[in-house]
C-alpha cells in the first residue's frame, strides 16, 4: 500500500530536486517547479504481507543488529541538514540602503536583514521567502532591481555600489567577493566597490549602525581628511555611498594640489578593495604606464595619475600586501 510522508525541498538541480523526508530519509525527485524550502507530500509504498512467528524473530534480530547502523546514518543525515540551514558568512549591498544577507555554505541565502531606515523599504518591495535558500547572487540582483525601482539608481554617474562579503575562510571570502564584483559590474551604468572583509570587520561595523562594506569606505575617506580636521566615521554612516566616494576623491585632490601634483579624477569601474588596505588596488600594467607617462612627460609640465578611489579597470582577487 502506499502512505504519504512530508519532505522538505533542500536543493534543486535542473529536472531534479532533493528532499528530506519527515522521517529523515533524503530523496530524489523530479522537480515540478519546486522552490528550496518548500514541504511537499510524497507517495512511499510500503509492502503488505502475513509474517509467521518464526519470521517475526529473525527480523527482529536484524532489526536489532543494524538499530545502530541506521541511527548513525539518520544523525549523519540530520546533521547534514543542519549545516544546510547553519550562517557561515555575511554578504553586504550598500548604495544608501544597506542589505545583509546571512548565506550558508553553499552561498544560500538564510536570511535579509535592513542595517538602516532605507532599507526597510527596499526590504519591503523584495519576497524574502522566495529568496530563501537561493544563490546569494539571485538575491543580489533582486535587490539591484528593486533599489532601481525606488530610484536609488538612476543617475548615468555616481552610481556606486558597495559590496563586501566576509566568510568561514579568507579563500571563500575571496571567492564571492570576486564572484558577486563581476556579477554587478555586468550592469554597464553601475560603478562596483568589492571588499572583502572580516568577522570583526562585520562586528565593528554594527556597532556602528551601518555594513562592513561601507564602514571600509568611511575609513578610507578618514585617511584621505585633512590632518588639521577632525574626522568622525560616524558623521558619515547615514551619507549615501557617492558622496563618501565624492568626497574621497576631492580629499584625495586636494592633498595631492598642496604638494604641487594635481590629479585627474577618472570614471569608471572600481577595483576589489582589500580588508586590510586602505586604497584601491593598481594592476602592474597600470603603474608601468604611469610611471611611463612622467617620463616622457616634457619639462615644466604636469603629470597626471590615477585617481586613487576610481582606478579604471578592475584588478579582482588577491589582496594588497
């Protein structure tokens, strides 16, 4: 006869999905349009005899004999879903509205959280339980979207996204950091931040009320003010992320004007920012060009660098020393 047991969607992969059964069993079955997370009924037959005493005894035995074979692999099952809905790592979006997403360790989303009053209504216009258990990507681009929609980006410049990530290993961290930078930057008009950062950098960061990501800008923008000035990075936690990069890039002008080196002040794609620096990263090839550049540069003329909080093409992975 068959008895129907509910079972739970925990991954999908193209025509077929995996569901873990309430009697922790995982299964195979094809996917009917199913979303992660999702509780379905399932058909299990089960097989109907007459059993003579005799029988009853040696299946007993073997049930006994392997009772603890099965417990260990229903612990080991249960386990594994378990680390499935375990946060191993946090992914910020920041433009003024800054976006936590708690992942796993396959880079699903577990949870949406708003770190400020903007985000609310972004978080608002997003259908967080569709997004549950997908790629943090997916939900990255909702949230693009929908940022779109409320006109948090519409201009043709100055459309700067902050994206930080920080994860179980400095490699992961690397990995979606670069991943999730590439992704965005596909979005031509949008100027993309990528930082990488640390369990502590996330903690500093909330203590403040803001992301790790766009604690890293505000930092950045500290190095860059004025000795004779006094810098307050919490003065800047509600400033949208273009006019903490506006205002880097003027400091950044300035100090270079007193020490008679003006610089040019570029558009364009931002590079992966590492934790630890406190600048955007240079490719080799971009450095030899400059120092090309003063070379051939005729005397009694100005030189002219790049800027250092738009560098041009972006150089992803690795972390300045």
């Amino acid at each position: 006869m068959n008895e129907q047991k509910s079972a739970m969607i925990v991954e999908i992969r193209g025509a077929y999905a995996a569901a873990l059964r309430d009697d922790g069993v995982f299964v195979r079955v094809h996917n009917a349009g199913y979303d992660i997370g999702q509780t379905i009924m399932l058909d299990v037959f089960v097989e109907e005899e007459s059993i003579s005493p005799t029988r009853v005894k040696r299946r007993r035995s073997r049930v006994t004999a392997f009772a603890g074979v099965v417990a260990g692999f229903l612990l080991l099952l249960l386990g594994g879903f378990k680390g499935y809905t375990t946060p191993v790592g946090v992914v910020s979006l920041d433009v003024n509205p800054s976006i936590e997403y708690s992942i796993n360790c396959f880079d699903r989303v577990l949870d949406i959280s708003a770190v400020n009053e903007d985000a609310e209504k972004i978080l608002a216009g997003l259908d967080e339980d569709a997004l549950r258990y997908r790629p943090v990507d997916e939900a990255v681009d909702a949230t693009i979207a929908v940022l779109r929609e409320n006109g948090y980006l519409t201009d043709e410049t100055e459309n700067d996204v902050v994206i930080s990530a920080a994860s179980y290993s400095e490699r992961h961290t690397d990995e979606i950091t670069q991943r999730l930078g590439q992704r965005v930057r596909q979005q031509a008009d949008l100027t993309v931040y990528s930082i990488p950062v640390s369990e502590n950098d996330v903690q500093s960061a909330h203590n403040l009320g803001t992301s790790a990501g766009k604690l890293q800008i505000i930092e950045r923008l500290g190095d860059s003010w004025g000795k004779d000035e006094t810098f307050d990075p919490g003065d800047w936690v509600a400033r949208p992320v273009r006019e903490i990069i506006r205002e880097t890039k003027e400091q950044a002008d300035a100090n270079q004007s007193e020490k008679g080196n003006p610089k040019s002040t570029t558009a364009g794609e931002a590079d992966v920012i590492s934790g630890g620096a406190k600048t955007p990263q240079q490719s080799q090839q971009q450095s030899q060009q400059q120092a090309g550049t003063t070379q051939d540069q005729p005397s009694g003329g100005t030189s002219t660098e790049q800027d250092p909080a738009h560098t041009g093409e972006p150089k992803l992975g690795g972390k300045t020393p």
